[in-house]
C-alpha cells in the first residue's frame, strides 16, 4: 500500500471534499511526475515540499523536503524504499546481496551527507590538477629530488610536444564506429593534458632529448592513422570495382577521413524549383573531416620537424668530422709539412666556422708586421695561418656574394696568443714550420 498524496486531515474529509486524493494499490515504483487520483481542479495543483504536501511522486521533491544535500542520491533511495513497500519485498531486478542476518540488502547504499561537497572539493581538485599538475604544491627540492612529472603515465606525451589526436579525433572515431567494427589505431584518449606539466618540461634540463623521443611516437602514430583512412579508401574502391559493393549516386567516399556516407535527398519543393536532387554535401564542415584534415596537417609539420632536426644533426656531425679532420692534419710533424700549410684543412675549419656563427667573419691581420723569407728559415718555426686561403673560404661559406682577396706580400701573419679568429676556432695554436714560400 502506497500513500500517493500527504495531504492534511481536513482535506480528507469527503463530506467536504468530495474530490480528493485516495489510496491506490499498485505494484513497483510510479513514474515520475505521475499524477495521482485526481479529476477537476485538484489536477492542477503542485507539490509544495516545504509544507510537505505531496500529489505527484517528484523524488527530488521529496528529498528536498528532508533536508538532504545530495538531492539525486536521496531520491534514488526513496525511489528503492517505494518499491520495497509496495512489494513487500525487493523487486527481482533490485535484489542485493544479504545481509549476515538473512535479510536482503537495497541495491543502492546511500552515501553520507558531506559526499555532495566530497564531489564538488574533487572535481576542483581534478581541474587544478589538469591545468597546475598534481605536484604543484611540492618544494624545489623535493621536485628536484622526485622523478618529473611528465615522465609518469597519467599525463599524455602527445599534448607536451604540442597535439593529442586521441582527444578530439579519437573521441569521434569512436562515437561512429559501429558494435562489431574493429578499434582505430588512434584510440581516445583519457590520460592528463596539464598545462602546467608542459611548462614543466619545456623547463626541463634534457627537454630536448624527450621533445624528439616523444615527437617521434607522435609523428609514428599519426602515420599509422593516415594509413588507416588510405587503407579503409582503398579496400571501398577494390570492393566497387569487384562488383561486391554498389556506389550509387546518392553515396559519397571521402578520400580524406575514409568516411562513407549518402548525401540527404532535399525537400520535395526544393526539387521542384531547383531541380536539385540532394542537398548540400555538408560533410566537409564536419568535426570527424576537420579532424582529419587537422591530422593531415600536422603531420607536414612534424615531417617538417624532424627533417630540419636531422639536418642539424647531420650538420654537427660534419662539424666534428671537419674539426677533427682539422687537428689530425695539424698535428703533423714539420717533417711531414715541409714547406706548405695544410690550405684544405684551413679552408674545412673556415667553412664550418661560418656554418656555425651564421654569419661571414672578417679574419683581420692580427701581425704587427711580415718576417721575411729568410728570418723564416732555419729551425725558427712561427705561429701563422693562410689568411687569403681562410678569407677565400668564408666568403664562399657566406654564399658567394662576395670573394675577398688579399695581397699578402712576402711572409705571413702572425696569429698572436689567445686572439684572433684561427686560434678562436681550433681552441689552442698550431705552430708550422715555414721554409719558403
């Protein structure tokens, strides 16, 4: 028996009110907003919770009137606590376990008074720890100490070098992807995009290092989607060709998200005047296509850089080869020299410093003077350097613009301790012996 309106007293007095709402029997629980017994005027009238007069069976209502923080929660255990009075017992649907005494237990455990405040201090929680990171309120010695937390699994390595195709292209993915269909290559995903953490690692003493490794994962996945849709176009295809499948011309296949689907037919009025059998193709202007193209995009930007990182790594890697080339032919002996300098080796070192400083640098006579041939000769050995082979190859670093020359009478320049660009570049000097010209 189930009381299906809490009225006062007097107005259950039907020699005043004839009218009024009476006691029904019924099974399971009413549905909301079900009105009861009720012809006429009586109809109308709405529940007033705070004077706990009840006509319809509101659950939120009802729990508002018991002063209960979590509304929702209340009204779902009302609703449990109606069914088991009505059947005298748990329906077979909302049967729980048993309690140790024997009795069954309701299906729904209501949770503590303070859970709607518990939900609301989490979801902060959760917000600041999206946007701050979880170890925002730890010392700089402590994250000093702590493994960074870019590296631990939560957070998504895609969303620290820049974009996540799981975000948003995963999530539609997998909205359309029918029961039995199998999983894309790009799943949705559900890890932390902290603004915060980024910050963190780009402040990162080896960023560098982890921005390639995880821009390399990125640009990996990011083929293996693109694949996919060319994949899934060209099953589509060989399918139309074989006669397996029919492409009307209602049907469409997009070669760019791999989609396929029929354009709508327009409205008989439309075809009449217009003459136009379908509406516009709006699948352009679709989140799923845009995610695509988006897709497309990034991946010639990420192409793009990973190929100028290799050639910066090819670049350094012709530096050490130069520069080493440089001090091995250097450090001949002046047995091995004879009368000549190693103009190739000069030239290399000039080459690769212009490549370096980005810029032409002019090699000025550091030499407050010329030794003549014969002070030269003997066992006196000075410190020098080709300036026209060094001038010659710096302005052909720089482009070729400009070829500077210079006349250098008769003797070298001397390259003082310390100064000048030749001892710059090789880190140290190098001594040739010269016995003529």
């Amino acid at each position: 028996m189930v009381n299906r309106g809490h009225l006062p007293a007097h107005r259950l007095d039907r020699a005043t009110r004839p009218e009024v709402p009476t006691w029904v029997r019924v099974r399971g629980v009413l549905e909301e907003g079900e009105i009861p017994n009720l012809i006429g005027r009586y109809a109308r009238v709405k529940n007033r919770p705070d004077k706990n007069q009840f006509l319809y069976l509101i659950a939120p209502e009802l729990a508002e009137n018991a002063n209960a923080r979590n509304h929702e929660e209340c009204s779902q255990a009302l609703v449990t606590a109606i069914d088991k009075g009505a059947h005298g017992q748990f329906c077979p649907r909302r049967l729980g376990r048993r309690s140790p005494a024997g009795f069954p237990e309701p299906a729904f455990a209501l949770k503590p008074s303070s859970s709607a405040a518990d939900w609301a201090m989490n979801r902060n929680k959760a917000l600041l720890d999206a946007l701050m990171g979880a170890n925002r309120d730890a010392s700089k010695k402590d994250k000093l100490n702590s493994e960074p937390e870019f590296k631990k699994d939560e957070y998504c390595k895609s969303f620290l070098v820049g974009y996540c195709p799981g975000k948003t292209l995963g999530r539609e993915v997998e909205s359309l992807r029918a029961e039995f269909d199998p999983k894309s290559v790009i799943p949705p995903c559900n890890k932390l995009h902290s603004i915060g953490v980024r910050e963190e690692f780009k402040a990162h003493k080896d960023y560098q290092k982890y921005k390639r490794r995880y821009e390399d994962d990125l640009l990996h996945l990011i083929d293996k989607g693109i694949r996919e849709v060319e994949d899934k176009v060209a099953r589509e295809k060989r399918r139309h060709t074989e006669g397996i499948a029919v492409m009307t011309d209602q049907d469409r296949l997009c070669e760019i998200c791999g989609l396929k689907y029929k354009l709508r037919f327009a409205d008989i009025n439309v075809r009449e005047t217009e003459g136009g059998k379908y509406k516009p193709d709006i699948h352009p202007e679709s989140d799923y296509h845009k995610n695509y193209v988006k897709l497309r995009e990034k991946q010639i930007e990420y192409e793009k850089i990973i190929k100028a990182r290799s050639d910066g790594d090819d670049k350094a890697a012709d530096k050490e080869s130069c520069q080493g080339s440089c001090v091995e032919r250097t450090k001949k002996t002046e047995t091995e020299i004879g009368t000549t300098v190693d103009a190739a080796a000069l030239a290399a070192l000039a080459t690769m410093t212009v490549a370096a400083t980005g810029m032409m640098t002019i090699v000025e006579t550091v030499a407050t003077g010329t030794r003549t041939i014969a002070t030269a000769m003997g066992t006196e050995t000075v410190e020098t350097v080709v300036v026209t082979v060094m001038m010659t190859a710096i302005a052909a670093a720089a482009g070729g613009a400009v070829m500077l020359g210079m006349m250098i009478e008769t003797g070298v320049a001397e390259v003082r301790t310390g100064t000048g660009p030749f001892s710059f570049c090789f880190g140290r000097l190098h001594r040739f012996h010269v016995s003529e010209m």
